[in-house]
C-alpha cells in the first residue's frame, strides 16, 4: 500500500455495482481531505441537483497523513446540504479514518439511491448491499450494536456509521453517527443518507503500509513522530482538552458575558456552574476517549443514571458524550441549570440521530415563540414548550424526530429548521441564524457572529472569530486587519483540513511540522504550497456555494434582526459595524477569489 | 530481574490505539493493526463500555510453547516470562495453529497471513512509552498457582 492514498471507490446505489478509480493525481494535487473531496463534489453533484434527491452525493474522504502522525484522525464528508442548501462539509472522528486508510481506499463517493433500505458493508476490496428494513427506527445506539455482531471484525480496525430515525424521516438537520460517539453533523448528512435508503455504512480493513518501502526516511519518521507525541502528551499545547475538554468554556465566557443564554438573548446564565465543565467531570464523567491514533482523550463521556419505576433499585444508567457547544445550546440557552437533565436532552438527539447544537437553536425558537404568543397551543398540539423545563423539550424532540410528512404539523416544519419555522410561523426577529445555521455557542463579539456569516459552511469551525473577539475586547477594532485575519484563518484550516489533522491540534501542527512531517515521508512540500492549497480550496468552495445558488450579498441572510439585541463580550453589536465588516469581505470576495458576485 | 508486560490499569484505557501502531511501526516497521503483538479493542460499542487490552501475560511456564510442533519455532524468555519465536523456522502452514489454540487467552497469539508468523508480545516495552494514561506497566514476574 503506497503512502498517498490512490484509490477511489465509487458506489452506485441506482444501478447497486461499484468501482475502485485511480485517485493518484487527485491526492497527490490536493492531498486529501476537503481538498480531494470538494472536487469530487463538483463532478458527482450537479447543480439542479435536490439536496434529498438522487442525485445528490456524499463522499467521505481522508488524507495523505492520515494513521501516519498522532491526532490526524479525521474523515471529511462532503454534500449538498438539506439544510443550507449548499455546502455541506462535515468532520468526524472516531475510527473511520483508520477503517479507510487499512481497507486502502482515499476517499469514498456513494451516488444514486438504494431501492429499499440498506446497509452497505466494505471489508477491504469487498463491497455488499444488505437490507436494512429490520433495523429501520432503531435508534442509533441498538444500530450499532447489531452491525457489531452482524459484521465481525479484527479489533480496532472496522467503523460503523449509522442514522438515526431523524434521518430516516429526513430531519434536515439529523446527523451521521459515527462509532457511537462521534458525529457527522450540522449540515443534514443523516438526512441525505436517509434519502438514499442507506441507514449504515461499515467500513473495515486489514491492509498494511511498509514503513522501509522507498521514499520513506524511516529514522526521521520516527523521531518526528516522537516529537509530536511528545508535544501532546508531556506539553500544555492539547492539555485542556484531556482535562475539562471543551466543557471547559462555560465559566470564563460566563464571566465575559459570552454565554448563549435563552435563545441568545443574554451572555450570563445565573445556573452556569451546574452545567460547567468543573460540575461534569467531579460529577457525572464516567470515562475520557480518543478517536484513533490521538493520544488526547478529548471525548467525555458521562454517565447518566435515571430512575425508571418506583422502586429503589430501578435505575438504569447510559452513557452520554458531551461538548461544550451542544451543552451550551441545548444548556444555557434554553435556561437548562440542571446538569441531569442536560444529559437527558443530548441523550435524547443522540439516540434519534440529530444535530444537538442546531436541536437547541430551533427549541430556542420554539421556547420564545411560546412564550411570546408567536405559536399557541393549538399549533403545538397542546403541549407546552417552556424554557427551562426539560420534559417539555425531551418531547419535542421526540416529536421532531417521529414526524410525519402527511401531516405537516409544527413538528414537522421544525424538523425542516428555522427558515421554514420563520416562514410558517413568523418570528424571523428571534430566530438568530446564518443561511439556516445556529451559531454555535460563542457570543463573544462581533467577529463570532461575523465568523458565521461568511465561513464556507457557516460554522465556528471555519475561522473562528471567537478567538478573534477575546483578543480584540478592549481594543479598537480594526475592521480590515481582521477581516483578513479571518479570512487567512479559513484558508489555513482548509489546509489542515486536507491533511485532515483534527482542529483541536491546530496550534500544535504548525506549517513547519506539517512540511516536516511530508518530509520524513520523502514527500516534498513547501510551507508556500501548502498556504496556496488552502487559497486554492477556498476558491473552489466559494465557487462551489455559488454554483449551488448562494446569495453573498444577500445582507437578510446574513444579518438577522437578534443579532443586535443580545449581549456579547463586546456589548451590543451596531449594525454600522457589521454592515461595515461585511462590505470588505465582499471586496475581498471580488479582489482576492476573482468571485463573479 | 527482566521485567514483563502487564495490563495493570485497564479502566483508564482511552483506546487511542497508540500501543497498537507502535508495536507495528517499531517493532515491524509497517503500519499496520494485523501485524502488531498488542491489540485494543471496544467492549459493547467505541467507548461505551470501555476497552479490553488483549497481549501475552508473559507466562513463567508458557503453555505454547510444548505444544508447538516445530522444533525452535518458539521458546520460552530465558528469564522474565513470556516467549520469542523464531520466524525464520516458524511456518503457519506447516502447524495447526497448536499456539494459538492452547493460549487461554484468545488473541494474545495470532497468526498473520502475510508472513504466517505466529505474532506474540516479546516483553519489549515500546507499547509503555506510547500509552498516555498508564495502562501498561513492566513488571518483574512473580509465580502464580
């Protein structure tokens, strides 16, 4: 097996056959990941193509490091979006990037729709459709547990993929549910899977890679590899996130008034600490976990106790990940104080299979309409939906998750997301998103809010302007500077996201280390290639949302009406500023992508 | 006093895989799962129910080692517990397998189909100083039974 990988497998899922295609150039040109995958969205993906129809795709793809280094554990997966309509790229740990680097396959494109629900199993060169109607509403977890004994494998090298029933009823925003614990999220990957008939994918290989085959320093590989192990392990660069894990962001932006706190009207949650990090890993962590090769230990998982009759002893217990951006949504910003009752409610998107983060921010909505008469109990079928109660949210999930097309009721519209919300209902002023997208929970400022509204996939993960608000608070803004320094953080990301090195590493991957890493490798690259590959990718994302007919100077979509009456870490966002802000972005669109606005 | 390799704390294991890769990538100079002496796998689901370690417990009196039907293929550590094949005269498709099947322990020993080598922890210790949360410890033997 050669270093970069050089195989593509195609499935057909109209006409059920597959083949294995070279993938060399592409790899060796874009080196994997997001830049490999977004060009093959462009060829499988055409532009009338229906987000839910047949003609969409979804590939998944991993890099040239990928397995080689510790920490570069992610798959990428790339579709039109259900939910943006436009670019969907999504990221997932786990074990999936080993499964595929071992079965010797670079990236994974699955095309068409299946006649009937199914299951698609590739052990190494094998490649089988099985049916999948037993399975179908099961919720993810039991999914998993039948794959495992119905496809055995050697340990730690197979991946299981599955959607929940959120999914299967096309919830736009249902995610992909990876190896129990990890998540193709945000952008409706679960829907589209969902839409093809496919309610798992298993992935296993047991291929090997020589390490003295030709190219390979194999002295120098070692000795990198030990200097990376030893930066994450003996180091503070990765060290909050084996702590805390990201949890750890409750308290200090509490204290910046930066807490998303019911539907983001407020930076402060008077209940913080009982939902903090501090709270989760003295109370409830029952374990820490790793996606593959990352020694890190980031993935908390909780365990949740409940009492499920009048006795005693009549307790069960699950186990729960947590992240601080769902918690803080499906937390704070539905006046959830209660660190058991959060559990409940990412329990509850979990097994159903769907975005916890964009789950907290069309239950935000919910809440507030509610509470302002926006929609009554006629339209809610008599149940209340209040903040702060977390049985009233547990059933709309639920709901959300069982809804049914014939009648198109208010769960049914929410399972389509805020837009369509806002459209059947009003309240567009108290549905704060960006093309459809729950900010995540970081309201910090105004380069936060900024981040999202021009990021490729309108994420915090795409540049990070977080980051950019806490080290502005108290200075003067300067508005082309920082426009910059998003824009140069997005490109850099694309970067690492072709490796596909996990983001929360991306202090510790410099651009030295990565050219050194290629290097020990025999693979030559210059810190100005991979710079450019990052423009590059850039370009051909943006092409990409525009070709899939997203509006960059719509101002609607980008600015919605909330955004200027929460309160961030910078006070109250003016509209100049932001208007301001977004007009050099639309410059640097034009003079630095050459984008045909 | 040679030491041999014990699974001391498995319930702090992350399953990171990290033991795994560098028994492969040091000692077998290929990456690779299959070719490695240690393996980590889940018990009801990635992380749910955490991990099992499976390795060679470094056996005083091997119970692989008489039953092995080729003379020299294996042969217990002089010291210390455990073994050490010799794969220039172990062949997997001359025996049954005996070394495997005799081991209590299912997948301490395996036979890859590559090199058809029984693959067996040799004590060496790498999978220690790759293991972040202290799984894995050296120790010196002390008899059981």
């Amino acid at each position: 097996m050669k270093i970069i990988p050089d195989r593509i497998l195609v499935i057909n899922l109209t006409t059920n056959d597959h083949q294995f295609i070279d993938g060399a150039d592409l790899f060796n040109e874009w080196v994997g990941g997001v830049g490999v995958g977004i060009n093959l969205l462009n060829k499988y993906v055409p532009t009338e193509a229906d987000p839910l129809g047949s003609n969409n795709a979804i590939i998944f793809a991993i890099g040239s490091l990928s397995t080689f280094y510790p920490i570069i554990s992610k798959t990428v997966a790339l579709f039109r979006s259900p939910y943006t309509h436009d670019l969907g790229e999504s990221y997932a740990g786990g074990r999936l990037s080993l499964a595929l680097r071992f079965a010797d396959i670079g990236a994974l494109c699955i095309i068409g729709k299946a006649e009937k629900p199914s299951i698609i199993t590739i052990i190494n060169n094998e490649v089988l459709i099985k049916p999948a109607g037993p399975l179908s509403q099961m919720y993810t977890s039991t999914v998993g547990r039948i794959l495992r004994e119905l496809i055995p494998a050697q340990p730690g090298k197979r991946s299981i993929l599955r959607i929940g029933q959120a999914g299967e009823k096309l919830v736009r925003y249902s995610n992909i549910v990876v190896d129990t614990l990890r998540h193709f999220g945000r952008l409706g990957a679960g829907a589209v899977l969902g839409s093809k008939n496919i309610k798992a994918i298993v992935v296993s290989g047991n291929k090997d890679i020589p390490l003295d085959q030709a190219g390979i320093d194999r002295k120098a590989y070692l000795k990198t590899y030990q200097k990376i192990w030893d930066l994450c392990v003996n180091t503070e660069v990765m060290k909050k996130y084996h702590v805390l894990g990201t949890p750890q962001n409750f308290l200090p932006l509490n204290e910046l008034n930066s807490l998303p706190t019911k539907n983001f009207l407020y930076g402060k949650f008077d209940k913080v600490t009982e939902i903090s990090g501090e709270k989760f890993v003295e109370t409830y962590l029952g374990r820490r976990v790793s996606c593959n090769t990352c020694p890190v230990g980031c993935i908390h998982v909780a365990i949740l106790r409940e009492r499920y009759g009048k006795d005693l002893a009549d307790i069960h217990s699950t186990s729960v990940p947590y992240d601080y951006e769902p918690m803080a949504l499906l937390g704070s910003g539905l006046l959830i104080g209660d660190g058991v009752d959060l559990m409940k409610l990412l329990e509850q998107t979990e097994k159903y299979g769907m975005d916890a983060i964009t789950t907290g921010g069309v239950l935000g909505y919910l809440a507030e309409a509610y509470e302002k008469g926006i929609i009554t109990d006629s339209d809610t079928g008599g149940l209340p939906i209040r903040f702060g109660n977390c049985n009233d949210f547990l059933e709309v999930i639920h709901r959300i998750a069982q809804r049914d097309g014939e009648n198109k009721d208010l769960y049914w519209w929410a399972g389509e997301g805020l837009d369509r919300l806002v459209k059947q209902y009003g309240g567009s002023d108290i549905a704060l998103r960006f093309n459809n997208q729950t900010p995540a929970g970081y309201s910090t400022g105004p380069y936060s809010m900024i981040g999202h509204a021009i990021g490729g996939r309108h994420s915090h993960l795409d540049n990070a302007g977080y980051s950019l608000d806490l080290k502005s608070i108290g200075k003067e803004l300067q508005s082309t500077e920082n426009m910059m320094k998003l824009v140069k953080e997005e490109e850099w990301r694309n970067t690492l996201n072709s490796l596909i090195i996990c983001l929360f590493a991306r202090n510790l991957y410099t651009p030295q280390l990565v050219v050194e890493c290629f290097q020990s490798l025999g693979i030559i690259k210059t810190e100005k290639e991979l710079q450019n590959l990052g423009l590059r990718i850039q370009k051909l994302r943006l092409a990409t949302k525009l070709r899939f007919g997203y509006n960059f100077l719509d101002t609607e979509l980008a600015i919605p009406s909330r955004l200027y009456e929460m309160e961030t870490g910078h006070g109250k966002l003016s509209k100049s500023l932001i208007k301001e802000h977004l007009e050099i972005y639309n410059s640097i669109l034009i003079e630095r992508y050459h984008l045909n606005l | 006093m040679p030491k041999r390799l014990r699974v001391a704390f498995l319930d702090r294991c992350v399953g990171c895989y990290q033991c795994v890769l560098a028994c492969a990538r040091i000692n077998e100079k290929v990456l690779s799962i299959d070719r490695a002496s240690i393996r980590v796998k889940t018990i009801g689901g990635y992380g749910r129910e955490g991990f099992a370690v499976v390795v060679c417990r470094g056996c005083l009196d091997p119970p692989c080692v008489p039953v092995c039907p080729i003379e020299g293929a294996i042969r217990p550590r002089t010291v210390g517990g455990g073994v050490l094949v010799n794969r220039s005269i172990c062949d997997a498709i001359k025996c049954s397998h005996e070394c495997v099947e005799t081991c209590p322990i299912p997948g301490a020993i395996h036979i890859d189909e590559d090199i058809q080598n029984a693959i067996v922890c040799r004590q060496c210790s790498i999978c220690t100083k790759f293991c972040p949360t202290g799984v894995l410890i050296m120790e010196e033997p002390t008899p059981g039974f």
